[in-house]
C-alpha cells in the first residue's frame, strides 16, 4: 500500500472546505483504481490534512494531482497556501 498525507496552513473555513471535500473531492478520488481510504481532519489553528491510501504507488501519485487540480478549481479562497506534500509506502498499519 503507499499512501499520501498533504498538510494546508492557513485554512480560512475549515467548516466550508470539509463540506467541499465531501461533496467533490471524495467522490473523484474513490474513482482512483487501487482506492483504499480517504480521510480530511481539521487538526485546528487552521491547519487541515489529508491522508489517502491506495494499494500502489500509482494510485497515490494520481490522487496527488487530482487534489492539485480540485483545489486549485474549487478550493482555492479557503486553502490559500500549498500544502506539504508527503508520499510513500505503508510499511505498517494497524
């Protein structure tokens, strides 16, 4: 499994772009093959992350640049900065 987190600072409605991500994102990326979870967890202070989890590398380098475009087109006021890409293989889970 390989799964990537993205770290965004300086969320300006964490409620609005959770209601954003659940209604558009999610659905795209559930669409990725090799599809495991998805998780958006507002951490406070303005910070969000997402975690996703798919059974290749593949399938997370594609959910990294479905999520640069859906941000880019649809969350682009409330998510004004890059976020911290990180990607890799699972190499334990429980």
């Amino acid at each position: 499994m390989y799964a990537a987190v993205r770290r965004y600072e300086g969320v300006t409605d964490p409620a609005e772009a959770g209601r954003r991500v659940a209604e558009g994102f999610v659905p795209l990326l559930r669409q990725v093959p090799g599809f495991v979870a998805y998780y958006w967890v507002d951490a406070g202070d303005g910070v969000m992350l997402s975690t996703s989890v798919f059974e290749d590398r593949a399938g997370a380098e594609e959910s990294i640049l479905r999520a640069a475009d859906f941000v880019r087109d649809n969350l682009a006021s409330l998510l004004p900065t890059p976020p911290q890409v990180t990607a890799g293989q699972v190499v334990a889970a429980g």
